[in-house]
C-alpha cells in the first residue's frame, strides 16, 4: 500500500521580531500559486509588523512628549516657587523697610517729646524758694503762706527731732513740698572734720526724715555752701561721697541776706532777692533763680517778706517751682 502523500503535513509557529505570532504553513507538491500566497502572507506579516512598529514609535513620542510635559512642570513648579519665594522675599523686605521706619519714626517721636519737655522747662522761668536751717517756729508760718499762693518750697532741713517738729516735717512732705538735707548737727567743726564725720552726720539725718515721714531725701545743701572756707578737709571729698551714694547738692545764685547776723528789715529782704536776680550775669542765669532764706525762729522778717517775694517774682514771669530731675544744679564753680 501506497503511502499517502500529505500535502499539509507540518506547521510551525515562527516568533517574529516584533513579537507578534505568525503561523507558518509548510507546503509541499502543491504548485506556485500556494507558494505565492504564502510569500504574500509573509509581506502582510511583515507590513503588520512595521505597523506594530509604528505604534510602539508612536507611544514612545508620545511617552516622550508626556515626559517632556512632566519636566516642563516640573521646571514651571520650580519657576513659579522661585517667583514665590523672590515675591514672599521681597514682601517680607517690604515690611521690614515699613518696621524699620515706623520704629524710626517712633524714635524720633521720642526725641522730639524729650527736646519738647526740655524746652518747656528750659524756656519758662523758674525760682526755686529754699529754706535751710528748720523746721522751727515759723515752718508753719511759711507753709501757710505758700498754700496760700498754691506755690511749693524747698526746706533744707536739719535734725531737730523733738516731738514739737515732727509734724512739721509731715507736713512740708504732706503738702507736697520738697525736702532735702542740710546736715544733722549743723556744726560745721563736727561735719567737716573728716570723710568719716561727714558720712556719719549724712547717715544721721537722712535715716531720721526717713523715720519721721517714710521718705528718705536724695538732694543735699551743704551747711555754709559747697565753697565754703570752713572746712579743713577739700570739700571735693564731701561731693565725692555724696555723688557715689547718687545725692545731688544744691548751692544758691540768689541770696536774701536773712542770715546777717542783726535781723533784716521786711524790704531789705525783698530788695536783696531782686536786685541777686538782677546781678545774674546772664538771661540763661536769671531764668532759673535758685533763693537763699532760712526757716529760724528769730528770722520772723523773712516770713514777713515771703508775699511781697513771690508777688514780685509772680509778676517779672517766674514759676514758683520745687525741684526736680530737671532742676539745673546751680552749684558753686572752683570748689576745692
Ligand atoms: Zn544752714
């Protein structure tokens, strides 16, 4: 028996290069045409598989040009963080130039209110009224005499402690008053001694006020005057202490003589008060007047004065004023 030819007797699959599955049918004894269209379908595989190219080209540009994109964003998120960033750098320079002026305009606002607060009180004209030497019997006097102006004085006062002047103390504090040390024992031998002396005497009757009225005074006349010829020691030693203890001393520039040792006339007190002022060298000297009277029981003509003294200095423009930290100190130059 004749073995029966086949004329499809085997196939195969062929993997093509682009993946696709091409299935190959081997022909045998069959004629040309079969060949043909075997060749034809090996064209169209291959066409397809130029075709399956082209797509995969097609998705890698397009795999590109979304890459592309993504970097463009990516390069546009950075850009417009850059902006942001310099837009937020130069909003927050903005308004640290806008602080930096309105601290500057404060500070100039504050320089300006100082100098406002040193003209006012460098261009009205001040005296100042000081009385060393009390309390005594006629503190009280005095006192009513300035109520009566609604004018404050300033009492240098010494340690007379006794139950009959406590309230005087009280009183020149309570009426709003100033009061400031003029040693305790006003014995000049004994204050101006020594360094020691001088301390001890200061401690005495800074630490009595304080006892007597709760108020410890900060200002200080020395008994006889910063230039006075009196002490032994230089007096530039007495300054010394009570600058490191931050006590300001006051001298005078205008005197009403009531110290002479004979009692004054009423006018003779008033006459010595303005033609001091009028002696004052310069306008600069006469706007702050700083006047020498005493607070002792003998000295009745100086109470006697007081109205006349503050009329007149009422009219000439002063202010009758108690010291304070604006106060020129008027003290005494070429102290030894
Ligand atoms: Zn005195």
């Amino acid at each position: 028996m004749r073995k029966k030819k086949s004329n499809q007797k085997k196939s195969f699959i062929k993997y093509s290069d682009c993946g696709t599955i091409d299935l190959v049918y081997r022909v045998k004894g069959r004629g040309f045409k079969l060949t043909v269209m075997i060749l034809a379908a090996l064209v169209m595989t291959l066409l397809l598989c130029y075709s399956g190219a082209g797509v995969d080209t097609e998705l890698d540009g397009k795999a590109k040009d979304i890459l592309i994109s993504r970097v463009q964003v990516d390069a546009y998120d950075t850009a417009a963080a850059e902006l942001k960033r310099k837009e937020a750098a130069e909003k927050a320079a903005k308004e640290e130039v806008k602080v930096s002026e309105e601290v500057k305009e404060l500070k100039e606002e504050r320089k300006k209110s100082s100098e406002d607060i040193k003209e006012s009180t460098t261009s009205i004209k001040k005296a100042y009224l000081t009385f060393d030497d009390g309390p005594s019997s006629n503190t009280d006097r005095i006192l009513d005499i300035l109520d009566e102006y609604n004018v404050k004085g300033n009492f240098f006062v010494i340690g007379r402690f006794s139950d009959a002047y406590k309230d005087q103390y009280r009183r020149i504090i309570d009426e709003g008053h100033v009061i400031g040390m003029h040693s305790y024992s006003h014995i000049y031998t004994e204050i101006y001694a020594s360094a020691d002396a001088f301390t001890a005497d200061l401690n005495h009757v800074q630490y009595v006020i304080y006892d007597v009225t709760g108020y410890a005074p900060n200002i200080y006349r020395f008994p006889g005057g910063s230039s006075n010829l009196v002490s032994p020691v230089s007096m530039l030693e007495f300054i010394d202490i009570l600058d490191k203890r931050g006590i300001v001393y006051y001298d005078w520039n205008v005197n009403s003589g009531d110290a002479d040792t004979s009692l004054l006339g009423k006018q003779q007190i008033i006459d010595n008060v303005f033609t001091g002022i009028k002696a004052l060298d310069s306008p600069e000297e006469r706007n702050e007047v700083m006047i020498l009277f005493h607070d002792l029981a003998q000295k009745t003509t100086t109470v006697e004065a007081l109205p006349a003294v503050i009329e007149g200095l009422q009219a000439q423009g002063y202010v009758i004023a108690p010291i304070d930290d604006y106060t020129k100190k008027i003290q005494y130059p070429n102290v030894e």
